[in-house]
C-alpha cells in the first residue's frame, strides 16, 4: 500500500513535470497539495514522511481526528471545505496555515473576530465558482473582486491566492475556461494593488485536470485519488454543508 502511494507521487511529478515543459514553466512553481478527505493517519505519515508535507482536509472533523497523530511531524495544513461559521472557533485550534476555502463576507466577518480576540493572523484564498454549477461553493466570478476589497480591511486575514474547483467535464476545452478565468482574476486583482493583497497563489486543478490547470497558470494542485486511490463517498457529501 504505502509502495503505491509513493508510485503514485512519482506518476503525479511526472505529469507535472510535462504540462510544466509543454508551457514553458519550471517545475518549482507548482507546488504539491495533497487532499487527505478520508485518508487515515497513517497513511498520511507515509507522505509526510517521503517529504511531501503539504496537506489539506475538507472537514473540520477530520482535520481534528487526525491533528494529534500528525502534529510532531513537520507539516503545512490548509483547508480547502466548506466552512460553516459555527466551526470557526474549532478549526483554529489546530494550527491551520491557510483557508482556501473563503467564499462570503460573514465568514471573513466571523474569522476576523475570532483572530482578533486570540490574537492571530490567517493566509486566506477566495474560492471562485468558475464553473457556474449550483453544486459547488464559492463565490460567483462576477462578485470576486467585491470581496477581495471587503476582505482587504480585515487586518487578521492575508489574502494570498484564489482557489477554484473547474469543471467536472471529461473535455478538456470545457474545463480550461474555469482556470482561464481565475487567471484572470488574479490578473485584474493584482493590477488594482489593494492594500494587504497579494494574489500570487493559484490553488487549481486536481487529479483529473492538473495538466489543464498548470498549463493556465496553476501554483498549487490538489490531488486526492490519484494518490490516495478512490474515496467510498462522492465528492457531492464533501462539497455539501448539510452533511
Ligand atoms: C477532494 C478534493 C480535491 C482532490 O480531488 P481528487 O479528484 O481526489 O484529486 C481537490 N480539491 C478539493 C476542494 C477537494 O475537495
């Protein structure tokens, strides 16, 4: 088991490695997040162990199930779920880097006050809806740099990058628009230089489409099940706050 994982992550680097050639990019700029939703520990220590030590869950649940047997071997954790407001006050007790998942201002709201009143600081992406499908979160394209404004004047969170789930589609020239439209975004933003925003970080593509995304701009993939090997639930009981 733990042999395939690291087979895994080397088939992973190499696909990196080619959509990176393909365009022109160097390797270095694509960082590895691995998605660990449904993974236990101990298979998660194999990956740390190898070196990979970027890591995300989607449920504030798990990330506490797993928090203890984790926490003595150097790590980075983000999260990338849904996050309801009444979490708030749990997920920051365990050491949480970066929310990638932020996505309406009465959760900015909520966080800044948390933060304030212990005194901390949270890096934070803003998930977009590229892909326009009711299912997923995220903010609408449309709204994005609203938010990033409204965002900017909470002085506990950093915006650091923009996060995006594209397009369930087999075809890749229907999912490439969602990654074209986050980089767009990440260009307008930029280009409007806010104060305490700095979008360099583009969290987009997962094991089915990272060559698309890397090839639109990608910093940060997300990969579960080309890892991990699939999950017993679907994605949908991931991405729904009612569970
Ligand atoms: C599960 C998940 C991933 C990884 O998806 P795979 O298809 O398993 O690689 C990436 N991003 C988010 C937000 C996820 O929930």
């Amino acid at each position: 088991m733990n042999q395939n994982i690291t087979e895994n992550i080397n088939q992973i680097q190499a696909r990196i490695e080619n959509a990176c050639q393909k365009v022109g990019r160097n390797p270095k700029e694509v960082k590895l997040l691995l998605a660990t939703k449904t993974v236990n520990a101990e298979r998660i220590k194999t990956v740390l162990n190898a070196g990979y030590t970027l890591i995300a869950e989607n449920k504030v649940q798990e990330v506490k199930e797993k928090y203890d047997a984790l926490k003595d071997i150097p790590h980075t954790s983000h999260f990338i779920g849904h996050l309801q407001t009444n979490k708030i006050k749990e997920i920051l007790r365990y050491d949480i880097r970066c929310i990638q998942s932020l996505d309406r201002i009465e959760l900015a709201q909520k966080l800044q006050q948390r933060l304030a009143y212990e005194n901390k600081n949270m890096d934070v992406f803003i998930q977009v809806n590229t892909s326009n499908e009711a299912s997923k979160f995220g903010i609408a394209p449309e709204k994005a740099i609203a938010l990033v404004q409204e965002v900017a004047q909470f002085d506990r969170l950093h915006i650091k990058g923009l996060m995006t789930i594209g397009l369930f589609s087999a075809k890749s020239e229907e999912v490439r628009p969602c990654f074209q439209l986050l980089k767009n975004l990440q260009l307008e933003i930029n280009g409007l230089n806010i104060t305490n925003v700095d979008v360099s970080e583009l969290s987009m593509g997962m094991s089915n489409d990272l060559e698309i995304a890397i090839e639109e701009g990608a910093t940060i993939i997300r990969v579960g099940t080309a890892i991990f090997g699939k999950r017993i639930y679907s994605d949908s009981y991931y991405w729904n706050e009612n569970h």
